[in-house]
C-alpha cells in the first residue's frame, strides 16, 4: 500500500480521530465515564489498525504466502476447471487486519462489491457481505484468485491496488477487519498447511507452485 509504513495504517487514522474527538470533547464538558469510555475506544482502534513490520523468511522461487492472518478453517479440493483447492481463512479482530501480497505478481483484475455485514453464521454471508476479489498472476502465468469477504464489523475492507499494478511477494495491499479470505489455487500447487493452523500474513508458507 501507498505510504502506508506508520506503525498505524492508515484507513484507521479517521476512526482514531473520531474517538480522539469524542474524548476531547467529553473531557471539556466534564463528562468523565464518557470520556473515559472516549479513551478506551481510541485505544482499541489502535490495537485494531496496528501495522507492524514483519521480516519475510526467505523462501524458494515460486513460493507462496499468507496474505492475511488467523486461522485455517478448511481446505476442500474443488471440481473445477480452472481451480483444483480452496483455503479458508477466518480473520478475527485479534488479528493484525493488514494485507500482504502472497507472491511476486501483476494484479489482473480487481472486483469490489460494498454490501451488508451479517454474520459468518448466517445463509446470507455469501450473498450480501462487502467482499474484494483479486487476481494475481505471476511471470510463469501461475494465477491465484483471492476474495477477502467481510464478517460482522464497523469498517469497510480497503484494498489499495490497481490494475497491472506489479507487486513484490510481502508488500501491504489493503486492509480487512474481521473477516473471510477464501484462495482458490490451481492444480499445480503444493500444499504446506493443515486445518487448524495459525497463518501470519507474509511469514506463513502456504506453499509452492510446481
């Protein structure tokens, strides 16, 4: 992402103000709970949008990573023409909401669709839930399709990309608060994950491409 090195990212700086605001505001007028309540809401859109730096282990060629964190909550191989496997990753507001690029790529199209935000639970999620989908494709024509799909939050999913946009494996492209990444790969890919793992955007190994 553009300019997006503070130790805050930068889609939470207004949400940070808001409560700053508040607190100031409720400070003034000697409202103390509301102040103090003020306070504790910065400090969580803090934790929220923190934006550490992460040291990328080094990898093979053709290796791909983790864009986002949480946790592997299923990985179906798929009756597909294009794609042979789907990964599921569940994304919670403990988790840093940054997004990474998973390889050395150009971005081939970019699909952003605002919407509701109802449960993960729900028949609707699929149906009416913000989502981003992307296409990566790297220089061996290797395509990965990724759709980042929002749960339950206050916040819209930001994606600071364009198309034909070239992209190094690690990078900040976006932001996404509690939420859904879905990755469909293709049959030439080895897996390196299970089920239950723990991912961490850009130091995760999720595999290689053959």
């Amino acid at each position: 992402m553009r300019n997006n090195l503070f130790i805050i990212a930068k889609s939470g700086w207004r949400y940070i103000g808001y409560a700053a605001s508040a607190f100031l505001l409720f400070s003034i007028i000697d409202l103390e709970f509301f102040a103090f309540l003020s306070f504790v809401v910065m400090l969580i859109f803090v934790y929220v949008y923190r934006n550490p730096e992460r040291q990328m282990p080094f990898y093979q060629q053709n290796s791909f990573i983790a864009p986002a964190d949480g946790v592997v909550t299923a990985i179906e191989e798929l009756e597909d023409s294009e794609y042979a496997y789907k990964i599921e990753i569940e994304s919670s507001y403990f988790d840093v909401g940054v997004l990474r690029v998973p390889m050395n790529a150009q971005v081939a199209s970019i699909n952003i669709v605002r919407g509701s935000r109802v449960g993960k639970n729900s028949k609707l999620f699929s149906l009416l839930n913000e989502y981003a989908e992307l296409l990566f494709v790297d220089n061996e024509n290797n395509s990965v399709n990724i759709v980042h799909r929002e749960k339950q939050g206050f916040a819209p999913i930001d994606i600071d990309l364009v198309k034909g946009q070239e992209l190094m494996q690690g990078a900040r492209y976006g932001v996404m608060v509690n939420g859904v990444t879905s990755i469909y790969l293709k049959s030439n890919f080895r897996l390196n994950i299970s089920v239950g793992q723990e991912l961490r955007a850009s130091e995760t190994l999720i595999g290689y491409f053959s």
